[in-house]
C-alpha cells in the first residue's frame, strides 16, 4: 500500500532540506502533497516542488474569489484540508 504524505514547508533554511526529502519520499513510493508558505516560496520555488511531488502545491488557504461561507453550506471539501482524508 502507498503512503500519502502531506509535508508542510515554512520559510526557513530547512526549505532546501526539505525539498530533498519530498525527493526521497517519492523515489520510495509515496504520493506526496506539499503546502508552503509565501516565506518558504522565497527560498525554494514552489515549481520545484510540484516536480519533485508530481503534485500541484498547495499555497493560498483561501481562494479571494470564493464565498467560504456558501461554499461551505454546499458541503463542498476544502482543497487543503481534504488532503488529510487522501
């Protein structure tokens, strides 16, 4: 069975660490998500990321253009927290 792995990344030196461990995580067989911050988009670019992962990366919370509270109401799942149930 394949491990899904969410990876958080913050605007530290550990940034660059991290992006080899998404390297490694995905060599080994797990399907890897990665969520960042604007300060870790400063250090390591976030298509970097997505490379290593195969997968879209995850920065914005929120979407501006949504109405949360509708959204919401329609039981839609919120992208960023659904990757918990992957």
């Amino acid at each position: 069975m394949r491990k899904t792995i969410v990876v958080g990344v913050t605007g530290s030196i550990a940034a660059y660490k991290t992006l080899a461990l998404v390297k490694s995580l995905k060599k080994q067989g797990s399907i890897v998500y990665v969520v960042m911050t604007r300060g870790a988009c400063s250090l390591v670019d976030e298509k970097e990321f997505a490379k290593a992962s195969s997968n879209p990366v995850r920065i914005e919370m929120f979407e501006p253009e949504i109405d949360y509270q509708k959204y919401l109401a329609k039981d839609k799942p919120m992208e960023h927290i659904s990757l918990a149930d992957e």
